[in-house]
C-alpha cells in the first residue's frame, strides 16, 4: 500500500436505516483512516430504504448532485471505489462516475455487496443491457461477496476481473470464547429450564421472512410446543415495489403478536444498536434469517450470530450457503415455508446439550476463519492496493 494512492470512495454511510452495504462501507472507510490513507467519500446514503428503485424529482436532483461530487473529486483521485447500484435509477448515478473515471484513465474498482445484479441485468431492454455491459467492463476490478454470487456479472466477458471478499463483522469478537459461550447457551436450556431464545434481527420485510417465521411459530404454538420466545428485531421497510406499505405490515404484525394467545412467546424490540443488539445476540440460542430477498449476498446478521455461537436457521439463497454449513454450524431451509421452518425449529430445538454445543462451536470456527473483520479488510486491502 502506498501513501500515494489517493481514493475516492463512493458508496452509502450508515443512515436512520441499517443496512449491511453500509455497514461494510463504513468498515472500508475506517481501515483507511486508521491507516493514514488519503481518501475522500461520496455519501450515497438515501433518506429511506422504501424510496430505493423508484425515480423523483427529489431522486433525482440527489442523484445529480452525487455524480457532481464524484466528478469533481475523480481528477484528485488515483482510483475509484464504487459500491453499485441494483436499480435503473441506481445504474444512472453510477454511469457517469464510471464513465468519466475510465475517461481519465482512472482504476476503478466496482464493489456489488449484496446480490440482484443479474436480475437487474436480465429484466432491461437489450439496449439497455449494451450499455450496462459496456460500463461495467470499464472496471479494472468487480468485487462480489462469493463464489456463488460470481454469476451476477455474467455478461462481463473478462472473468478474470471478478474477485471475491467475503463480507466481516464490523466489531472484534476476539473476547468471546468458545468452551464459555458455548456452555452458557446450553446450560440454562436443559437445567435451569430456560425457553429457547429465537433470534430475527434484520430489516422486516416478508421476503426476509418474518411472516413466515411467525407463522411458523403459531404453528408450533398449536401443536402445544411452547417453550420458546421469538425476539423480533429491526424497521418495517418495504422495496420499491411495494411502496407504502411498511406502516400497514408493522400495524397488523404487532395486533397479530398482541392476541393474548400469542403475546407471551413474541416481543417486538425495533432498531437496536451496540451494546443492546450484541446482548440479543449473545443471549439468544437460535438465530432465524429465512430470507429469500432479491438483492441478497451475504447477510452481516448471520455473521453475528454466527461470532457468537449462535446457530442459524436461513435459506439455500444466495450467499447464504457459503455461511452456513447445513447440520454444521446450522440449517439451510430448501424452500420458505411454514413447514419447512417447523421442521428446521424442532430440529434445533430437540438436539442434545452436546449436539448443540457442537455446532455452537463450529459457528465459532467458522467465523474466525473466513467473516472476521480482520480477515475481510486484509482481502479488501490487498485488492484496493492492487489494482
């Protein structure tokens, strides 16, 4: 790494609404200021999640006013960092910055940290999809979150510019031993009694799976299996396909939790943050994701859980696979459904202290050798420093 490189990132800040891609975002631009690297930023971050796709006046004079910021920084820089867009007014933004990057025969590096890119790609008319492909093959370098997320730039005839860096954790967990945490989250279960402590922490929208997880419960509920408590965790925020309806589903999702019949087993905690969003994580047994979201890549909540031993209940979708081992560090669902995770709920749920302890511990593991932040920013330094 050089004192001498100059980079100019452009990407979304941490906002009102929490999002992996910023949280990574953010990652990146500590890394370097610790480091004393000369880097200057181009905020992306948009007020709400639910305007995200959808063009405005509003929308689009932010737009103009980013690749303003971006154009006038880009003869300073010596490289460019671009978190791309997933989204026809997203793809307009990063076009010129792209664009008169490459003109001044500036490296740029295209960082897709999450999914939906081949999706985008395959739903625009063929023209479209010529100027798609022609932009981002002026990249030197695309950064995708895995292996299986390779195929998201398909149409990029140069394979060899794809390169993978795994998603980390923001914080250190290097506190948390194994043999003590995983003791701690077996124990009181099996002696002391405890009902299981289930996990959803993420933005709630139904493709991320929260309805179907409740559902799923109040299935569990008639079958008069009832030592369990959901702890349910995040904002109501709907795509751009589904505009206005966020306040209706938290409206309805908390009269649902509310009956009397099913208030003790269901809590509704909203945003948390720091201390109190690491104590549900360490304080929980299972950690729920059954996401079929379509701009998913590899979410930083299963990392989470995962850096505390806690198991995980998601879906073969996307990324998810290349974090979660299926019956190792946890269980992949083949399909969302409500019997899918009532299967995959008394699977966890009916292990033994040392069955689960096992893969308690291989969650650990897990962690440590591939999601940690240090591990993830020594693959984002070499390639930034690289190209």
């Amino acid at each position: 790494m050089s004192k001498k490189d100059r980079i100019l990132l452009v990407g979304p800040r941490v906002g009102k609404t929490i999002a992996g891609v910023a949280i990574a975002f953010e990652m990146l631009i500590e890394c370097l200021s610790s480091r004393n690297q000369e880097f200057r930023v181009v905020d992306l971050t948009q007020s709400t999640m639910s305007s995200a796709g959808r063009m405005g006046l509003r929308r689009a004079a932010f737009i103009l006013l980013r690749v303003f910021q971006s154009w006038c920084r880009i003869p300073w820089a010596s490289k460019v960092y671009l978190v791309v867009a997933t989204s026809t007014p997203g793809f307009l933004r990063d076009f010129p910055v792209i664009l008169v990057a490459w003109l001044f025969r500036k490296p740029v590096v295209l960082h897709l940290n999450g999914g939906g890119y081949k999706s985008f790609y395959e739903t625009r008319p063929k023209l479209f999809q010529r100027i798609i492909k022609w932009t981002v093959s002026r990249a030197t370098c695309i950064i995708v979150l895995g292996e299986l997320l390779r195929d998201q730039f398909f149409f990029v005839d140069d394979k060899s510019k794809i390169k993978l860096v795994p998603n980390g954790l923001p914080e250190s967990r290097g506190d948390i031993a194994p043999s003590a945490k995983t003791t701690a989250k077996v124990t009181p279960i099996k002696e002391q009694g405890e009902k299981w402590r289930i996990l959803y922490m993420s933005n709630l929208m139904e493709t991320k799976g929260y309805h179907q997880l409740l559902i799923a419960c109040k299935a569990l509920i008639a079958k008069q299996q009832t030592n369990f408590v959901v702890d349910f965790c995040g904002d109501f925020v709907t795509a751009a396909v589904e505009p206005g309806r966020a306040k209706d589903l938290q409206q309805d999702f908390l009269a649902e939790i509310s009956r009397p019949e099913y208030s003790p087993y269901f809590n509704y905690h909203g945003t948390v943050k720091g201390d109190e969003k690491q104590g549900f994580f360490e304080r929980s047994h299972v950690f729920m994701l059954p996401t079929v979201y379509p701009w998913e890549g590899q979410p930083i909540s299963i990392i989470e859980a995962m850096a505390c031993g806690t198991p995980v209940i998601s879906t073969r979708h996307a990324g998810v696979p290349e974090q979660v081992d299926h019956e190792q560090t946890g269980l992949l669902l083949e399909e969302l459904s409500e019997a899918a995770l009532v299967q995959a709920l008394e699977r966890i749920m009916s292990m033994s202290n040392a069955q689960y302890r096992s893969m308690s511990e291989a969650a650990i593991r897990k962690f440590e050798t591939q999601f940690s932040k240090d591990k993830h920013l020594s693959n984002m330094m070499t390639l930034l420093f690289s190209t």
